[in-house]
C-alpha cells in the first residue's frame, strides 16, 4: 500500500479486465488514426497510448506479453460546468500520482515496459497528459517545461487547449506548460506538499453535500455562495451550515 491508501493490483489481465470497468461507463473514441500508437513519458520507462475500445487493449495485451498495460478512471474524473472539460482536481491528481508510482516502483514490473493507455479522444487525452506530466513535475521533479515538452513534440498532436467553464466561445485558454507551471508554484509557496496532501478532506470539502469549498491557499477559502430562501434547491446550503465548518478551519 502508499501513502494515500490506493489499493495494489494483481497479475496484468486481471487488472486491465478490472480497469476496463472502472473507467469511462461508455468508452470514447473521436481519434481511432492515433489509436495504438505509443508515446516515450519517461525514456526507456513508461509510454502512453490510447485505445478504441476493451477489444483493442486485450489485443495490445496479447500481441505484447511482457508489456504492462494499465489505466484508472482518473483522466474521466472532471465534472463539467458548462463547456469545460478539465483539468481534473488535485484529489485526481495525488491519487493518479500515487496509483502510477505504485507501478513504477513495483520489482514485479521493473523489467517490463508500462503502457498507461486511455480513451482515443482528444478531451480524454488531455486530460491524461495533464495528469501524467503532474506525475513528472511533483513526483520525478521535472520541470514544467520539460514535462510539457514530453507532449507537446507528439505529432500529430492529440491535445486540445483546456478552456473557461463557459458555453460561448472560450477567450482565455491554457495549455499544458500553463497548468504545469500552476503546479510547481503551487509546491515553492507551499501551497501544495504532494507526501501530506490529505486526499479524504480534499474530497470532503469538494462535496456539494458538505461544502464545495477549496482552499486555494492559506488566507483564502473559495465556496458556493448559501442561500437562506426556502425555495433554495436540496443541494443549496444555509449560511449557519458553514459557521462550524468555517471555524474549524479558522476562517
């Protein structure tokens, strides 16, 4: 087990057949052309690729048998507002990190190759680019712009711009060095300490039910604003449900 309780995997079958249920409820595939191909993360290491769909990844799994092939439902964790896709949040992101280092660290594996493949869909993809290079900056101590740079020499590129949470036409867009570079500032003010980051109050404050609030840093808490109407929805919450919450953590 690490350190944020991800539970290990068995032999590669067993654990692609699990994974394959785990993922996406319907599998996406928008660029079946760079479906198989194989991208260097970390020379000599790990690649990535993308599949059609389960037939295909049994067959790569076949065709390659000392291969070690695998995926999580991470890249499929964002929630969309409007027309946004991601990135994912950083609960998604400790636990891809810890999920990935768990192989990478494995003896069983160390002398295989390990293939993370997701969907052959550009929004997927990027997603799982993003969460890769996470991987790169806050566990390998890559820089932001080598890590990007892992992805953005892919040609063709399999990428798109990640966007604002809006309908209309996006007018301020971020690329993968953006959303990198985001993360190490993050981790030299402070803000973000990968080995102590607590996943479970990360995710309990994120719940609607409790909050769907964010620390962002330590002098400033970001929440969906109460509502004390009695036509507020089920999933609007009084201001008095915030005071002990609030308190605690000493707003």
């Amino acid at each position: 087990t690490d350190k944020h309780a991800q539970r290990s995997y068995g032999d590669v079958v067993k654990f692609t057949e699990e994974m394959c249920l785990q993922t996406a409820p319907a599998r996406r595939c928008t660029m079946p052309e760079l479906a198989a191909q194989r991208w260097e993360v970390i020379p000599g290491r790990l690649f990535w690729t993308m599949h059609r769909d389960e037939a295909q990844t049994i067959d790569c799994i076949k065709a390659s048998p000392n291969t070690f092939y695998f995926s999580s439902w991470m890249q499929d964790a964002y929630q969309p507002f409007c027309s946004d896709f991601g990135p994912v949040n950083l609960a998604a992101v400790v636990r891809f990190c810890d999920c990935l280092d768990e192989k990478l660290q494995d003896p069983r594996l160390a002398s295989r190759d390990l293939v993370y493949y997701c969907d052959a869909d550009r929004e997927v993809a990027t997603n799982t680019a993003f969460l890769l290079g996470a991987y790169l900056v806050l566990v390998a101590k890559w820089t932001p712009e080598a890590a990007a740079q892992t992805f953005d020499k892919i040609e063709p590129s399999p990428l798109s711009m990640f966007r604002d949470a809006t309908h209309v036409a996006s007018t301020f867009d971020l690329c993968l060095v953006d959303c990198f570079r985001g993360l190490q500032r993050a981790v030299d003010a402070g803000w973000l300490d990968y080995e102590q980051f607590d996943v479970a109050q990360y995710e309990l404050l994120d719940d609607p039910d409790t909050a769907d609030a964010h620390v962002i840093c330590p002098k400033f808490v970001a929440f969906r604003g109460p509502c004390d109407s009695a036509e507020a929805e089920p999933w609007q919450l009084p201001p008095q449900h915030f005071l002990a919450l609030f308190k605690a953590m000493d707003v």
